[in-house]
C-alpha cells in the first residue's frame, strides 16, 4: 500500500511538472492570470512603479472588478487597461498618486504628477476594492500638490475633480472623508471664480490648460468660453452641493444649487449653436466657432443639456463621415471643417481632428448618459453606443500587440507619437469605468438602491459575468447566460450580493434592487 502511495504521489508531481493537473486559478482567476501572462511578456518594464509586473497578478486579482463577457476584444482591453493603470500607482512621501504618463515629463509636478486626467483617473480608480488609493490621490491634490512647487500646479489644468470626488463616494461612500474635505473642495472651487470667471458667468480656458492644445477653436492667449470648463464647472457646483446636502451644510448646499442652476443655463443660452445644433467655443474676439469639436459633447457628460430634441441632434454628427466618425473612431473636431488636421506635424500634440483616447472617453461617456437619463435619444440607441465602444477597445493596438498611447490617425490607427517611449502605457482616458457604469451599466447611488441599466444591445450578448464588484462595502456579482449552458447557474440575468442570489429574471434590462 505504501509503495503505491509513493508511486501515486510521484505520478501527481510528474503531472502538475508537465502542465496535465487542474490550473490552481478558476474561472475569472485564470482568466485574469492569462491576461497578466501575456501583458507581462511584451513589456520591458523600464520603469516600476508601486507595483511591479511580477505582483501585478496579486493585486489585481484582490483589487479589480473581473469580466468575462464573448467580445474578446473588449475583455482583453479590459485586463489590459486595468494592468496599465496599476503602472501608473505610484507610492509618493505625500500619499499615493497616479501619474498619467509612465515616463517622467517636464510639465509634471512632483512625483510626476499632472492634473489634466485627474477626474479620469477617480472615476477608472473608483471600481477598485482598496479605497486608500484613490483617498491618497484626492488628498495629494488638495494638499500637497502646490507645496514647493514655483506655479501652481492643482489649477494647472481643467477639472471636474470635485464631480469625481462625489462619483467615487457613491461606489465607496465615507461620509467622514466628504465632510474633511468639503470646505477645502468649495474653496478652491472660489478660487477658479477667482481665476477664470468672466462677470457674464461664464468661464474661460486656454485650449492648452484644457489639455487640448491646437484644436480649431482653440488659442493659448485668448479667453475663450470653452463648454469643457463650463461643463466641469458645472458638474463641480452641483457635485458641491450633493456632498453638502449629505453632510447637512445647507449654506454651501444653497450657494452651490444657485451656481450650478445659473451656469446651466448659461452654458445652454451662449454656447448652443442652433443653427448647428451643437455646443460651441465662445470666442474671446467674436461669436460662436464655426467648427463643431467632441468638445461640443462634453455637456452631456454631466446631463446638463435639457431633455429636448433640439439638443438630442447633436449627437447625430457621431454617425456622418463628415462629420465625428472615421475609420478608426470618433474624431476630436469635425472632418468637414476646411482646418481639420492642419495645425502641426501629426507628432506634437493636435486636437484639431486627430483620435484622443481622452475624448473618446468623454463622449461616450455623455452617450451613455444621453440613453440612460434622457428620453428624447435622437438618432441614437444602444448598437451605436456598442459599435463606438468596441471600436474604441479595438484601437488599443500598436503592430499587433496591445497599446494605449496619446492620440491616433483618424484613418490608419497609427499612434502619431511613434515610439516616443513616454506616450507608452498612457493614463490620459477612462475604459473600465465605460464598461462597469456604461455597458453594462451599475449606476452608482447614494441610497441603497442597486441600479444596472444595461446598454448592451438586444441579442448582442448571450451571456456575461462581472463579478467582485466593491460597491457600498459589499460584493456584487452580475451574471447574464441566456441559454444556461456557459455558467452552470441555470438560464437568465442574474444579481449576487456577498455571494446571496438577490435577483433573478428571464430578460436582461434595467432593474432597481434594494441591497
């Protein structure tokens, strides 16, 4: 008996050497193990940050939401852009930060830190488990960002910092944590009045403090009414007086109610094009732009349009060749305009027509909330969104391998910084939080109300799974297997809480589950 033992034991060793016993990783695991795998053995790893490719498995397997959906390339962009953005963690004396490119640039702050995607990087980050990160990140802005430094460098950029700051407290609420910081966050939002609003109301920007330099409408000297900032500033007001209607401040809640109003309708009165049917740059010297620019989308982003048909037919322009769509994306200024792609060598930064990851985000981002909140869709539904998001994974490539970089040819895909080794791996965009908040649709709220309204078109999808989704301090899982036979756990949509079935349906559609 024991020498059959002995021959037993050593038969299992020679498997597992060889490859033939169960992989330890199930499901999700090894999925994500894959992923991990091959993204690990394309990358030379010439920086390392606080976590480094070998622990990347580990942190991402207790950190990220995990997928497995049919559309491979939007599930392996997923994996992908979670590897990338754990790159970018950095581990700084004043708390940890995510920095947006991999390689140390000369406008950054300290530890390599900028600004200008700071609202992507909460609204991608919100999904993870750990909420130091994230806690860190926003403190570091708020306080430690400017010490030492010879300019500013919190206001260096455009931002809707205190919208994410509110969007990531509906994932992971702390009321301890609003209530610290509020008063910091609606003193600086009086020092952008301060710094950038006109007595019209409205506020102004450089195009370049946008992150958006050289675009049609743009200048680096003009004070043009841009809707990128109006909208942020926007979003900021009303983000301002949510926090402050949780935390029971209703000076703040009243004085940010009435900015947030007045803004919206300014934003509506002077930027609206009717004649266009789009939202357009004020010009400092003159009236409206003539050009439409996917900045005119960024009101959406943040439902600050009103519910009309009149505003639902810009969105029209993302389905005209002249107009946003190209062959590779959605374009950042429209291909009609006489200027498009004009403005430099195709290897600086242009935002006069090129493909920008980061505002690619931004308007789908508004698509998805033109479905979702409004009535009046226009000429869009759920396959356009579909169609524009998988053609927005399928652009994260470079000579066949994975790729994320700074911006695109509208016609080849070519990453028009070549192999400028900083555009690799760059955190200038959100497409995770597309796919959690978006696609598949977790809308994250204040009460305990658990809210999906999926975009998935009807019948695209036979079945999906996203599960270790950290929301409200509890584990949420969302399984769709409209034949039963890909997941075992019998046919139709399915909620968990904490591994509790909560939810069971025969259609995959909107639902409101109380948890």
């Amino acid at each position: 008996m024991m020498k059959r033992i002995g021959l037993l034991i050593l038969l299992l060793a020679f498997l597992n050497l060889i490859g033939y016993t169960q992989d330890k990783y199930i499901g999700p695991n090894r999925k994500l193990k894959k992923y991990v795998t091959f993204f690990n053995s394309l990358d030379t790893e010439a920086v390392k940050n606080y976590i480094p490719n070998d622990k990347a498995f580990a942190w991402l397997n207790e950190n990220i939401p995990m997928l497995e959906c049919p559309d491979q390339v939007i599930e392996q962009n997923y994996y992908y852009r979670w590897w990338t953005f754990r790159k970018h963690l950095v581990k700084s004396p004043d708390g940890f930060i995510f920095t947006e490119f991999i390689e140390p640039v000369k406008h950054a702050g300290k530890y390599n830190s900028i600004s200008c995607a700071l609202g992507h990087h909460l609204y991608e980050g919100r999904w993870l488990k750990n909420t130091i990160y994230l806690k860190e990140y926003i403190n570091f802005w708020l306080y430690s960002a400017d010490k030492g430094e010879s300019k500013p460098r919190f206001h260096q950029f455009s931002s809707w910092v205190d919208d994410a700051v509110y969007q990531n407290n509906l994932v992971k609420p702390d009321l301890a944590f609003i209530k610290r910081i509020l008063p910091d966050l609606a003193a600086d939002y009086d020092k952008w009045e301060n710094e950038r609003q006109l007595k019209s109301g409205l506020f102004w920007q450089h195009d370049v403090k946008d992150g958006m330099e050289e675009s049609v409408s743009g200048s680096r000297k003009d004070e043009n009414r841009r809707p990128t900032i109006n909208s942020y500033m926007y979003a900021n007001a009303k983000a301002l007086s949510e926090m402050a209607a949780q935390t029971s401040n209703q000076a703040l809640l009243l004085k940010y109610q009435a900015k947030a109003a007045a803004l919206r309708k300014l934003v509506m009165d002077s930027l609206w094009d009717s004649s266009a049917s789009f939202f357009k740059t004020k010009m400092a010297k003159g009236p409206l732009a003539t050009a439409r620019e996917a900045i005119g989308f960024v009101p959406w982003d943040f439902n600050l349009p009103a519910d009309l048909p009149e505003y639902a037919k810009a969105w029209d322009q993302i389905l005209d060749t002249d107009g946003f769509k190209a062959p590779w994306g959605l374009t950042t200024a429209e291909r009609r305009e006489p200027t498009f792609r004009t403005r430099g060598s195709g290897h600086s930064c242009e935002w006069d027509g090129a493909l920008w990851p980061f505002a690619t985000s931004q308007t789908l981002k508004g698509l998805s909330n033109l479905l979702t909140n409004y009535k009046n869709h226009g000429k869009m539904n759920a396959t356009v969104f579909y169609n524009e998001l998988h053609q927005y994974a399928l652009s994260h490539t470079k000579n066949g391998k994975p790729y994320i970089g700074e911006y695109q040819d509208e016609k080849t895909g070519e990453w028009l910084k070549g192999d400028n080794p900083r555009s690799s791996f760059y955190n200038h965009s959100t497409f995770n939080d597309l796919i959690i908040s978006d696609l598949i649709g977790i809308k994250p709220r204040k009460d305990s109300i658990l809210e999906i309204n999926p975009l998935i078109p009807k019948g695209k999808w036979e079945w999906f799974k996203l599960s270790n989704v950290s929301y409200h301090g509890k584990t949420i899982s969302i399984l769709w297997d409209k034949t039963g036979k890909k997941f075992n756990q019998g046919q139709g949509f399915k909620v968990y809480v904490n591994g509790k079935q909560i939810y069971k349906g025969t259609a995959l559609k909107a639902i409101k589950l109380n948890i």
